[in-house]
C-alpha cells in the first residue's frame, strides 16, 4: 500500500540532561547533580514517528505545536528526522520533560507545560492526509489532542489501518480501530479491573474487556520482558514472547512507542495482526537492549558493549577488534540452508574470534538468481542465520556484491567455500577490496553436492513424479 504512514497525537520535547553526582549539598540533605551534557528529541507522538522514521518509512506527524522556543525546537527535530510535520495551533506554552541521568540510571524528571490546553481545529491538509495514509497510528499522550471533535471524525472515516496506542487519560479509540496497544497498567486503569490473579489472566481478562467496549479488532497488552498477550476474536489469546531475554535494562522510555509503530508499519504492509504484534515484540526487546531512549544519543565516551551484548555487526567488530580478536566474515544468498551452508560457516567461524554473515537482500538475490529466487525472504534468512551458534551478527546488503558492506566492516579474513575452488576460480572477486586493508581471504572445505539450486530442483522433480504417480 501506497502513502504515509500517518502518526496523530501529543508531542512532548524531552531533554536528557547526563551528569553524575559526587557530593551532598551543604545547606540541605540533597544530592548535588554536575551536568555535563544535555540532548533534546522529540517525545510522546514526535518520538514514535521518529522511531518509524529510522525504519525507512515515510512518516507525517499530525500535532500540535505551540508558538514558543520549544515548539519550533520540535519542529526542528522532527524536520532533520525526516518527519513531514502537519501542526494544529496549540494555544499555551509547549510540554516539556527533563530527565537528569546519572550512571544510567534517571534520577529525577521535570515537567514544564502545566495543564494541557484544547488545540484548534485540524487543517484541511489535515484531514486530506488521513484518508491516503498507508497506515495511522494514534499516539495519545493524554494532552487533549484526540478529543478534538473533528480529527476524531476524521480518523473514524479513515480506511487505512488504524493502530490506536491509549493513554489512561486520554479518550476511547474511535471505533474499528484495528489494533490498540496498552501496557498493563494502562489496561488497568482504562477498564478498572483490578488485577487478580496472574499477569496473564490479567491482560486476557481485561484485553477482551477493553476489545468489547472500544470495538476494536484486537488488543495486544505489552508486558515489558514478558513479551505482549494478543486479545482477538478467537477464544484463546497469543502469547508473543520476546526472541530473547534482556542481560541488562538500561532505559525502557519509548519502548511502547517502538512496538506500536513497528505494528503500525507491519500492518500498514499487509501483514496480519498476529504478524505484526510478533515483529513489535522483536523490536521493541532490540530498542531496549540497545539503551532504550537514552541509546538514541549514546555518547562516544561510554564503554563498548560486551561480546555478549553486541546488537549489531559493527558493535561486534568493534568490539572484537579492541580486545585485539580477529574478525572473520563470509557472504552468500543462503536460501534453503542445508548441510553445505552449516559446514562452510562452522569451518570459518573457527578462523577468528567472531563470525559475520554478508547476506544477500531478496532484491539481491533476484538480480543474481532470477525472478523465482530466493525461496525464502530476508528476514527468514537472517533469522536462520543469527540461530546458529557459529553464526555471531548477520548483515543483509542490497548490492550485487558485498563490497560496500565489506569495505565498512572491514574483517581480517573473508572466507568462501570451497565450490569456488573447486569451479576453477582463480581468485575470489572480493580479494583485491580485502587485500587493502591487510585482510586474507581463503576458502574452507565445502560439503559435495549440497547446493540450494539443487534442492529445488530435486524437490521439483519429486513433485512431479509424486502428481504422475496420483494420476
């Protein structure tokens, strides 16, 4: 589906102000906070489209902005991430929230903005976006924006599918919404239940609760590490554990806003609900892993991640590369994986200290392969490759050759498998790029006979004599 995806409700501007505390105040029983640094972004709605910006889609954010230094602050923001800014007038000054953090934790947060004031009415511009929106998210932060009268009818007339992520304070979503996205103590609050039993009866109770009285689709209760509880129309509800747990929670701030864009974006592509609730759960546990909001900034001077923690191929490297390790890389479109594949990257993660696998995108794939390839899409691809325990980062590229990414990550050794001996190549394309830098590139023994072309095509030909054999 075509158009934007559209992002509605209050934007907040956040400041984290990092500092570290040393010492006791001496008139008072206080903890002397020293700033040492301060960073703004976008908060409440500005931060989820931000979040959905940085996912390669296209975003416009309808808000409100205030005439003063912090609104044009936001609108400066959101302006250099990409965001389309579509504003309503708000009257009064802009909401702000300052979180002093110290040692990675926050220690104190200041509100600045008083009681929320009504917004006016939403352009024309406005309500002409919605109805060629991809997909629209509410961001309701319970500062009065969705209660204007107009913009409801708006989104209730919308035909796009509409992810409604709630605030105890704020209003019920507009019927039909196809998703809304509460955490626990949000569903609590929203339909009154009073939480007895287990977490999981809790979010199956009061999910259905709320599904009913809102005339939702669905519910999908976000329950922090536990992953979200999928409420829909079938009798039993989905429980989407997270793809791992957490070693360490740094910031959980934004996580809600990074699981309901990403379910926005996903449903926005036609996936179904429980499809989308699954792929929000996998990046909102990759958000907070990653530092949550307060990764979003991380500065230059803060220790690496360890191996263990490494969410990315380029974190990896570094870090293998301080401790003096070598980095081993290999490449390919690694379709079906069979024995071949397993052998091939078993033998060239023993070469170094950590293995990164070059994997070819679906586009990739296809100029190489033809129309009919690969098999199975990236995502998959990856995800397969990231299970093995030989396997320590994946890293999809969309060019004919891993020569970009190559030249990025720079490993020590680039390895292939030995069919391309065995073929009669005299040297691997990517030897000259690897030799630049002091890197070899070498081949390991290769499985004979395994080859993903020739699982098609041996699954081809036993589809067909298997239909002979019916007839």
């Amino acid at each position: 589906m075509s158009g934007p995806l559209v992002v509605v409700g209050d934007s907040l501007l956040d400041r984290d102000v990092t500092g570290a505390v040393g010492r006791i105040c001496p008139d008072a029983p206080v903890p002397v906070f020293d700033e040492r640094s301060a960073t703004d972004r976008p908060g409440g709605a500005g931060l989820a489209a931000l979040l959905a910006a940085a996912q390669d889609s296209e975003v416009a954010l309808v808000t409100a902005l205030a005439d003063d230094a912090g609104g044009a602050r936001l609108a400066e923001l959101l302006a250099a991430a990409g965001v389309e800014v579509y504003p309503m007038h708000l009257p009064g000054p802009t909401a702000e929230k300052i979180r002093l953090r110290a040692g990675g934790q926050t220690l104190l947060r200041l509100d600045r903005g008083g009681d929320p004031q009504p917004p006016r009415e939403p352009s024309e511009a406005v309500r002409e976006l919605l109805t060629r929106a991809r997909a629209i998210l509410v961001s309701d932060y319970g500062r009065g924006l969705l209660r204007q009268p107009t913009l409801r009818a708006a989104l209730a007339e919308a035909t796009a599918p509409l992810v409604w992520d709630p605030h105890p304070r704020g209003p019920a979503a507009v019927p039909g919404a196809r998703l809304t996205t509460p955490n626990v103590a949000e569903l609590r609050q929203l339909t009154g239940d009073a939480g007895a039993g287990s977490a999981l009866s809790t979010a199956t109770r009061a999910g259905h609760e709320l599904r009913r009285r809102w005339r939702a689709g669905a519910v999908a209760v976000t329950m922090g590490a536990e992953g979200a509880v999928l409420c829909h129309s079938g009798s039993a509800p989905l429980v989407v554990p997270p793809p791992s747990s957490l070693d360490r929670v740094e910031d959980t701030c934004g996580a809600g806003d990074r699981f309901a864009a990403t379910a926005t974006l996903a449903l926005g592509d036609g996936a179904p609900v429980a499809e989308a609730v699954g792929a929000a759960v996998a990046a909102a546990s990759a958000y907070v892993a990653a530092g949550g909001a307060a990764g979003l900034h991380r500065e230059a001077a803060e220790p690496r991640p360890t191996l263990a923690a490494a969410r990315t191929a380029e974190e990896l490297v570094a870090k293998v590369r301080a401790d003096g390790g070598t980095v081993v890389a290999t490449g390919g479109c690694f379709d079906i994986l069979h024995a071949g594949h397993v052998a091939t990257l078993q033998a060239a993660r023993r070469l170094g200290d950590c293995l990164v696998v070059c994997l070819n995108s679906d586009r990739s794939v296809r100029g190489l392969k033809g129309p009919e390839r690969p098999v199975n899409p990236q995502a998959d691809r990856a995800r397969l490759l990231a299970a093995l325990d030989c396997v320590d980062a994946v890293v999809v590229f969309d060019e004919p050759t891993p020569h970009q990414v190559l030249a990025r990550l720079r490993p020590a050794v680039w390895v292939k498998g030995g069919d391309y001996a065995r073929d009669g190549a005299a040297e691997l394309p990517e030897a000259d790029l690897v030799q630049r830098w002091g890197g070899k590139v070498v081949t390991v023994p290769y499985l004979a006979g395994r080859s993903t072309t020739g699982t098609i095509s041996a699954a081809r030909k036993r589809g067909l004599h298997l239909v002979k054999g019916a007839v």
